[in-house]
C-alpha cells in the first residue's frame, strides 16, 4: 500500500501553497487532483450521495481555506454562498448591510426583508460611528473592502472590534482582494465570501461561490445549509476554479501592476474627471489600505467628462477590452454601473466605469482605452 505524507503545503507561503495544495500526496497518484463525476458513492464511506461532497470540491475548499486561514464551504455560485449565510443566520435576525456593496447581495437582502426571515438596515461602513450605531443590536454585519463599484477601502479591524463588540458576526466579501491581498480573518472578520467565478477562478468560465468561517461549528453549518438546499458546486466547475488558482499570483502581480499604470495615466487623461484606485496616493483609501491589504489590486474605477451617453460610448468604442459585467478574468472588462438600478440607487455616479484589469500587454491596454475616451469626447 502506498505511504501517506505530510502535507507538503503546510508552512508554505500563499504563492507556493496554491500551486503545492489540494492535490493528492500518496505515491503513484495523479499529480492533480481528477475530476470527480459522480452522483452515488458506495455504502459505508464518508459520504452516500453526492449533495454531501465530492473529491474535487474539497480540494479546492483545501486551497482556499488555507489561504484565508479559516475553513472553506464551496457553492454553487458567490450568490448562493451569500444566500446560505443568510440562510444560517437565526429567524429574524438584524443584518447590517454596507450601503455600498455587490447589487445582487443588496437584492437578496431585501427579498429576506419583505420575507421577515431577517431585519435589514444599510450603514455606511466607512463611517465609524455610523457602523458603531449599526452594530447595537445586529446579529451579523456585512461589508465588501474594496467596494464593489466604487472601489472604496472599509477599515476590517475596527469594523470586527465594533461588531464583536455588540456580539455580531462580521461578514467581508473578499472577492475584489483576493486572499494573496488582504485577509480578512487575520484582522478579526468571522466569515470571508468570495464570488470564485472572478479572480479565483481566472477565467470567466465558470460560476462558484465560496464561505470561509473561523469557527468550524459555522462551517457545518454551512456545510448543512448547501445540502438541504441543494446549492452545491459542480465537480467541472470545482476543478477548473482549482486549475484557475494555480495562477491566481502570477495573473494577480501582472494585473495590479498593470491597473496602477492605467490609473496613473488615466488620471492625467483630458476625459477623465476622477479615477478611484487604492493605490494611487491622492486616494481617500490609499493609508488604509496600505495598512490592511498588501497591494491595491486590479479593479480601479473612473469617472468620464460629460453624461452618461458618453460613458457608454467609451464603453461601445473600445476594442482590446471587453465590453461586459463581471471581474477578474485574464481579460480586461469595462461597463457603466449606473446602468444597474441597484447601483444607481446606491449613488454610483452616472459617468462611473468599472476597469476590471486582465493580463493583455499595458501599452496595447492604454492605446485602446485612449483612443475610446477621445472618440468619446468627439461632437456626434
């Protein structure tokens, strides 16, 4: 019988655990972890049927537990993931929501609202007192840090303090970051939610969702929550948001750097009237994140010259970035948020463009993107 070994991810640091986790240690298996497809398993194992697990989920559950420090549930989808926390909380509970946040988790909140399954109220959560206030009385306080699509920093440690403080749960969607950029657990947070479908996952091929809790009785929970309610991932998707985190530093490293030179430039660019990245340092995030995360990322945000209608044909005039929704993807994407009714509602500015930046040359990047906001700006 083959010998068993020690985890040869243990002790690493993240760039190397996610290309040395999740993957079978005996001698003579496969290097990566196979693609699961079953429905039934035979009687007397772990599991029975395939609501319970699956090889393939728990070695990505491995990779990304052990970069956020916590233990990791997969999902069918970053909303289902947020559904089921939810879902956990107890009948009526008192849910603080940051004001700005992912449109769909606003949405959700607000179905559970009207439902009565929970109480809801919006905070600013870049506010201090404000968040403070929220706190009195929450069962769970939930913020994004950066802010999805404003790409605003939240202080993580003192909002964990406040929550604790009224004995909540802090929930902090870490999907924008990444685990390689900020750990939320590490600065007191309970739970972590990322959307793997984005940066995780690289690729923009597939849909999945994930919870990293601290406390493992919150895990089974979870873990109970995505069986009774059927959310589970697919195998395919599992293994490919694993292949995709097998990358996930060198795409991120490019990408961020990248996203600070267009930043830069964009700033300096005739039609542009504001550009919201982290890492600039004239941002109103730029100290704290500094502080909390170690890199500003790859998404920036910014503000066109003129209406609305000229935001779009930015959007309409470039050719090497794509004109569509979502992030993190090898691809770069833009699109006006405003043109979400969720987003708009929330005070996205009208003119706001979302740049999630991917892995093309940042020449070819910045050449496409200027000739856009100049076409833009050209009379009809």
């Amino acid at each position: 019988m083959a010998e068993a070994h020690e985890d040869p991810a243990a002790g690493l640091r993240p760039e190397s655990l996610l290309v040395a986790a999740g993957r079978p240690a005996r001698a003579g298996d496969p290097v990566n972890q196979p693609l699961a497809l079953s429905s039934i398993y035979r009687a007397g194992g772990e599991r029975s049927y395939g609501r319970e697990g699956n090889e393939t989920w728990a070695a990505f559950e491995r990779v990304v537990g052990l970069l956020e420090g916590g233990e990791c549930v997969a999902f069918a989808s970053g909303m289902a993931a947020a559904a089921a926390l939810l879902e956990a909380l107890p009948a009526g509970a008192r849910v603080a929501v940051s004001g700005v946040a992912y449109h769909g988790v606003h949405e959700l909140v607000r179905d559970r609202d009207a439902a009565g399954r929970i109480s809801a109220r919006l905070v600013d959560a870049r506010d201090a007192r404000a968040l403070a206030e929220a706190c009195a009385g929450a069962d769970a306080v939930w913020l994004e840090s950066p802010t999805n699509p404003l790409i605003e920093v939240v202080d993580i440690a003192a909002a964990a303090e406040a929550a604790h403080a009224a004995d909540a749960l802090l929930v902090v969607d870490n999907t924008f970051a990444t685990p390689l950029r900020q750990r939320p657990l590490a600065l007191g947070a309970d739970v972590v939610l990322h959307s793997a479908s984005k940066f995780l996952g690289g690729h923009s091929d597939l849909l999945l969702g994930a919870l990293v809790a601290r406390d493992p009785e919150l895990a089974e929970r979870l873990r109970h929550r995505r069986a009774t309610d059927g959310s589970v991932p697919g195998a395919l998707e599992a293994f490919l948001a694993l292949r995709g985190l097998r990358t996930l530093a060198v795409r991120l490293d490019r990408a961020e750097r990248t996203a600070g030179e267009l930043a830069r430039r964009l700033a300096a660019h005739p039609a542009v009237a504001r550009v919201r990245y982290p890492g600039l340092a004239d941002d109103p995030g730029h100290e704290l994140a500094a502080r909390q995360m170690s890199g500003p990322g790859a998404l920036l945000a910014f503000e066109t010259v003129g209406d609305a209608a000229t935001a779009e044909r930015v959007c309409e005039a470039v050719e090497l970035v794509t004109h569509a929704t979502s992030l993190g993807g090898v691809e770069s994407l833009i699109e006006r948020r405003a043109r979400y009714p969720g987003d708009a509602a929330a005070g996205t500015p009208p003119t706001l463009l979302r740049l999630s930046v991917g892995i093309e040359d940042p020449g070819d990047l910045w050449r496409d993107l200027d000739r856009a906001l100049r076409l833009a700006l050209e009379p009809a």
